[in-house]
C-alpha cells in the first residue's frame, strides 16, 4: 500500500507491506499532478513499513526520469528516503545519476532524522 500525506510544507509518501509497482505509480501520478508540487519544501518517501516493493530496474528508472521532470519547475524541494529496503538505493541512485534535476535525494534511517533534514 502506499499512501500520500498532505502536510502544511511537503508531503510523506508512506509504503507499507507489499507495495507494487502499479500502486507506485497511481501514488507519484497524483503527487505529480497535484496543484501543490511546485510549493513543496519536502517530500519524503518512507519505506519503513515496506515488507516487499515489486518493480524491475527498467520501473525505477522511468521513476526516476519522471520524478525529475515533474521537479523541475521546484529546486527548493529536499527530497528523502526512509528505511533499508533494496529499492531505496536503486531510485535514488537512478534519480541522481539519471534524472534531469538539480536536485539529489537523500538517504536516511529513520523518519526523524528525515524530518531533520527537511526542516533544515
């Protein structure tokens, strides 16, 4: 499952249990699409909670490429990844080395130290 939660200055995208790549995608065509994405100061991917993430590495890097074009009208944004799942190190490997953004995403282990960052 993944789940979007709207805060006041960005928003956590929060995986939980066995999360497909089609649950994926629905969620970053909404954040995306959404009115808010040019006022973000953070988005913040939380993995957790994820027991499994089911995509190939042909899907994180259409992620990745997508992710950074829908970005690019936003450079103050902070971007981070939470938890130990393998998927984390390919998107955000993907995103920095094969996207188009300026901006980098971020590793971190837990939600706090996350937060941290994106107050910072």
């Amino acid at each position: 499952m993944v789940e979007l939660i709207w805060e006041p200055s960005g928003v956590v995208r929060k995986l939980s249990g066995r999360v497909s790549q089609d649950e994926l995608d629905r969620s970053a065509k909404q954040l995306q699409a959404s009115e808010r994405l040019d006022a973000l100061r953070y988005i913040i991917h939380d993995f957790s909670a994820a027991t499994e993430v089911l995509v190939t590495q042909d899907d994180v890097e259409f992620m990745a490429v997508r992710a950074s074009v829908a970005l690019l009208r936003n450079d103050r944004v902070k971007i981070a990844f939470v938890g130990t799942h393998p998927a984390i190190t390919a998107l955000i490997t993907a995103f920095n080395n094969k996207g188009i953004s300026p901006l980098r995403c971020h590793h971190f282990g837990t939600l706090v130290d996350a937060r941290r960052f994106a107050a910072a």
